[in-house]
C-alpha cells in the first residue's frame, strides 16, 4: 500500500467559560485545569510516536495545547491562523437564548442552512471551510509520509473529517468533537481514511 501521511486531529481542552455556554467562536478563551490535563493525557497518548510537526489554529485554546503536545516531543509548534475557529462575530460571548434576545429567529434560519448562514459580521461554515482545507492541504503536502499533529477547534475538526468522509457541511454537527478528543486520519495519495474519530484519552 502506498505510504500516507497520518493527522492527529485533536480539538483544544475545556475551556474556562465553558459552564457559561456561551459561543466562543474566535474569542480568545484559556483552558481549565481539567483541559490542561486533557491535553497532557493526549501527549501521553501520543509518546511513542515519531511526530514530524505539531500544528494549531492562533487561538490560546489551541496554543495551549499544542504547546504541551509538542514539548514532548522536543519540537516547537507552528500556528497557523487559518485553521482558527468559525468566526461568529457579534454572536461571541452570547448564550443561546441571549443571541434569541438580540437577533430573533437567527439560530432557527441557522439550523435550517448549517453550511452557508451567515453569521452577523463573521462567516459561514462554507466560508470557514474555505480557509481550512487549502491551509490543511499546504500542511499535509509538507509532511508527506510523516506523522504530524494538529490542536484544533470544534467545528474546524468537523469540517477536516466531513471533507474526509464526503459528509455534506450541512450535517457537520452530526459529528461529536468533545473536549481534548483525538481523531486520527490516514491521508493516501488518492483518499484518506479515518481510524479513529472523537477518541478519547482522558
């Protein structure tokens, strides 16, 4: 068989409002202590493999992470602020039922067309994925047959194993991404297969 390139796909520890429930979106946000062992818990996991790169989005949630990953691995981590988090502008730092308050019927029209809402100010899951895939191919294509890392977000990670899966963006929310989770997908010259998706390692 060919040889391919292996992603692990990891989305950020818990974050510090996430009892708040509110969306983030590019909202620079810390993790807890819990997402600090959560990231620790993936290094573990991650230990004996011979890693090639540590990657992540520009966002400390991320950062965070990444850091802790690539220290293990004696290597520096690169950001790249492509891969960061869908852009909700005035919907950041709002709960469900505040953004209901301030733009009423918004998160209906959303659900009703996932891949290509428009977010007031920001950007669509389509738009988003636009940014992604082009910034994870230039990575992917620099690593070739190697294994690299990549710390990422919720609906980043999504979009990364829909475009895999051939999943259309619509239905991305149909993929759970928790916390600290660890997705691995192999990367073949002509497809990619996904081994393992929302694992667990905490």
């Amino acid at each position: 068989m060919d040889t391919y390139t292996r992603l692990y796909l990891i989305r950020h520890g818990q974050v510090t409002n996430f009892s708040e429930r509110t969306y983030n979106g590019q909202k620079d946000v810390d993790i807890t202590e819990l997402g600090i062992s959560q990231m620790e818990a993936v290094a573990v996991r991650l230990k004996n493999e011979n890693l090639a790169g540590v990657y992540c989005s520009d966002l400390i949630r991320a950062t965070r992470g990444a850091e802790i990953i690539a220290a293990k691995h004696d290597l520096v981590h690169r950001v790249y602020p492509a891969l960061s988090e869908l852009d909700i502008k005035l919907w950041e730092g709002l709960t469900a039922n505040e953004i209901e308050g301030e733009f009423p019927g918004a998160l209906d029209e959303w659900r009703k067309k996932i891949a290509d809402y428009k977010i007031p100010g920001g950007e669509s899951i389509r738009d988003m994925s636009g940014r992604v895939i082009p910034a994870l191919k230039e990575i992917l294509g620099a690593n070739r047959g190697k294994r690299i890392v990549l710390v990422a977000h919720g609906a980043v990670n999504r979009v990364i194993l829909a475009d895999v899966i051939k999943l259309d963006l619509n239905n991305i929310y149909s993929i759970e991404q928790d916390y600290g989770c660890l997705n691995i997908i192999d990367y073949f010259p002509e497809f990619a297969v996904v081994k393992l998706m929302n694992g667990q390692t905490f």
